[in-house]
C-alpha cells in the first residue's frame, strides 16, 4: 500500500510540476510576448495617427486647389513602411483573434491610404483634375473608415501592455484547473488509502479471530 501511495504522490508532483513548467511556463512566455508587441504597434499606430490631422486639412486644401482650377505640382512622396507591423505580422495572432482582426483592419487601411497618396503625388501633374480630385475623396474615405477604430486600437492595446499575467481572468482560470486536478488526486490517494486501510485492519481482525479460536 505504501508503495502504492508513493506512486500516487510521485505521479502527482510529475503532474503538477509539468502543468508549471510547460503550460503555464510557455503561457507566461507568450503573454510576455503579446505584452512586448502590443506596447510597440500601439507607439507605432500612435504615431501615424499624430499626423493625421495635418494630413486631413493638406487634403481638404488639395481638394479645394483643384476645384478652383489650380494643378497639383509636388514631388512624389514615397510610400513609407510600418516596420514593427510588418516584422511581426505572423506574430499578432499572440494578441486574440479580436485585436489580429483590427490589427489587419488599420493597418490595411493605412496602406491603401499610402498606396492612393502616392499615386496622387506621381500622377497628380499630368492627370485629370477630376482623376485627382476622386483619389483625394478616395483618402479622405480611408482614414474617415478607419480613424476611430484606428483609436480604440490603440486603447486596446495599451491596455495590453499594461496587463497584468496574474490578474487575468485566463491565468486565474488556468490556476483554478490546475489546482483542481491537483486536488482531486489528492482526494484520491486519500481515499485509497482509507479503503486499504480498512482493509487491512478487518484482514487484521479476522486473522485475530481466527487465532483466538484455534487457541480454544
């Protein structure tokens, strides 16, 4: 029976020490991760949106330029890169499935929208002005799709980056399982024990009576 329960107890330390080490060990490793990551889109995502509103007014002066028969003559600007997105566009996944989704959304939006002004600069001299005036509403269109989840991002994942591992309601969860699993083996080799115990002290007692008798 000793045995036995010694098994029981080492079978359970295997248990509960590989939950810690593995499970729980590469979870803390991905929430790091997901911490680290969410705190660098939102100083990236939350620099792109500062220039926003001088953006928005260059565009709405365009617009007006051309309307009042004046031609767009700038250089063209170049389609600029967001290199911690782009880095880690494999990795947002860490995030949740809802923040990926909005990741890819802004983003997304944000290169369309360079895609477009870069085209406005390189063509906006030798197009129509009814071409340039459609790509600068095109514009307008994207950031106004996507500003204020653009911002609500950004709240999210700064909110992300400043979390907490043990006051998350996964982590507690997590702990909650485990010591849940943890317990009920304890129960067990409790339980087992009892019963062989009992066992033995009837095998114990019958085995007195039988003496007892045998002396008569």
């Amino acid at each position: 029976m000793a045995d036995f329960n010694t098994a029981l107890v080492g079978l359970l330390g295997i248990m509960v020490g590989g939950f810690f080490n593995n499970f729980v060990g590469e979870d803390y490793r991905r929430f790091l991760d997901g911490k680290a990551l969410a705190g660098a889109l939102a100083g990236e995502l939350e620099s792109h949106a500062a220039h926003l509103p001088r953006i928005k007014i260059g565009l709405e002066k365009m617009g007006s330029d051309i309307r009042s028969g004046q031609r767009l003559d700038f250089s063209e600007w170049p389609i600029p890169a967001s290199p911690i997105f782009e880095q880690n566009a494999a990795k947002i996944g860490v995030l949740g499935a809802t923040t990926a989704k909005e990741i890819a959304f802004v983003y997304e939006h944000l290169r369309a929208f360079r895609l477009n002004f870069h085209m406005l600069t390189k063509h906006g001299s030798d197009k129509s002005a009814d071409w340039s005036q459609e790509v600068i509403i095109g514009c307008l269109a994207i950031i106004s799709r996507s500003e204020g989840r653009g911002t609500q991002l950004i709240a999210v994942l700064n909110d992300r980056a400043s979390e907490g591992y043990w006051q998350r309601p996964q982590t507690r969860k997590q702990l909650l399982w485990g010591g849940g699993i943890a317990i009920t083996f304890l129960l067990a080799i409790f339980l087992t024990a009892s019963v062989q115990g009992s066992t033995l002290i009837a095998t114990q007692h019958e085995a007195d009576g039988h003496c007892v008798a045998a002396t008569r």
